[in-house]
C-alpha cells in the first residue's frame, strides 16, 4: 500500500508498551525545514501522547538527509538512549542527488539499527514536490513523523517481549 492509501497517523494501538522511562532521540533534517519541522512535531507529540516524557525526548538537527545517518550513530551508540527517530525529506525530481541521498540514508540507518541493536527509524518523506510532502507532514495523509514515532514504540515493544522471551 503506499502513503497515498494509507493516512500514516492511523495505526493500530493495542498492547503498546510502557514507555515512561525510555529515552528518544528526534533527529531532523534541516533541508525542506517547512516539512521537517512538521515531521517533529508529529513524532513529538506522538511520543509523548503515548507516554513518552519530555524530558527523555532528546533533538539533534543535522544540515540535510545525508547526514541523518552519521547523526543518528552518535545517538543511538549513547547507552541511555533506547531508540531514534530520523526525520527528513528528500524531494524526487528536484535533482539526481535524491537518488544517492535515499539510497544511502536508507542502508545508513539500517547499519546502524543493526550495529547498536536499537530500533533507528526511517522517517524519510521521498515524495515527488513539496505538495505531496506537506500531504504527508500533518496534511489529507497524515504525519510521517507519527508514524515514525509510531514505529519506535512497537519496536521498544517487540524488543522488550523478545528479551523476555514472551513472544
Ligand atoms: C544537496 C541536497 C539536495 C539536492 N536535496 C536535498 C533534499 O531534497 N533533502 C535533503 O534532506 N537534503 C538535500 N540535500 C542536502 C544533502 O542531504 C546534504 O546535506 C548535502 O549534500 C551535504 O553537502
């Protein structure tokens, strides 16, 4: 299904963790700032709604999407951090740079989930203009940043029952 179908602040809720004394960091892109700033606010307001405390949300801004990654490694190898969430937009079509950009930021954030063991989410909005990013930014389909922020949270979830041996 793609984000056109889906409106990304719709998820399912059941059997979420608690997640009052886990530790997040945001990191966001500043390029497209107009979206980005958006995406924060959904995950920010996601975390928290669903228990998450302020004090243990934690921001890091980075220049562009490209250093998303190298941002969300020094997160995520800090021990008191659980998970992070790295919010950007990459325009298609603008310029050839979002294919190196998307590519690379996608198997940079997965390295470095795989490498510290954390859940570093992918909040990365490839759209085709600036309308469908702002549809996706808190526009008709929802807010990539709670969905991101979304994510997280399950993963904290599965990561906790696996630890436990509960699944
Ligand atoms: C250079 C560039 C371009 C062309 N487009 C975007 C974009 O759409 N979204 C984004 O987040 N960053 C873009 N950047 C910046 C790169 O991510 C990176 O910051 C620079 O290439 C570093 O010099």
């Amino acid at each position: 299904m793609s984000s056109a179908d889906k409106n990304l602040s719709v998820f399912t809720t059941n059997g979420l963790p608690d997640i009052s004394a886990k530790k997040f960091a945001i990191i966001v892109a500043e390029w497209n700032s107009e979206v980005t700033e958006k995406l924060f606010e959904g995950a920010y307001q996601t975390l928290t709604q669903y228990g998450a405390s302020s004090e243990n949300i934690e921001r890091g801004n980075v220049p562009g999407s490209f250093e998303l990654t190298l941002g969300a490694q020094w997160f995520a190898e800090r021990a008191d951090i659980d998970a992070v969430i790295a919010l950007g937009v990459v325009i298609q079509g603008e310029t050839k740079h979002n294919d190196y950009i998307n590519h690379a930021v996608a198997q940079g954030i997965t390295n470095v989930s795989l490498k510290t063991g954390k859940p570093v989410i992918f909040g990365v909005l490839t759209p085709n203009n600036m309308e469908q990013a702002l549809d996706r930014a808190g526009g008709i389909h929802g807010n990539k940043g709670d969905e991101a922020a979304m994510t997280a949270i399950k993963m904290l979830g599965l990561q906790e029952m696996v630890l436990k041996g509960q699944v």
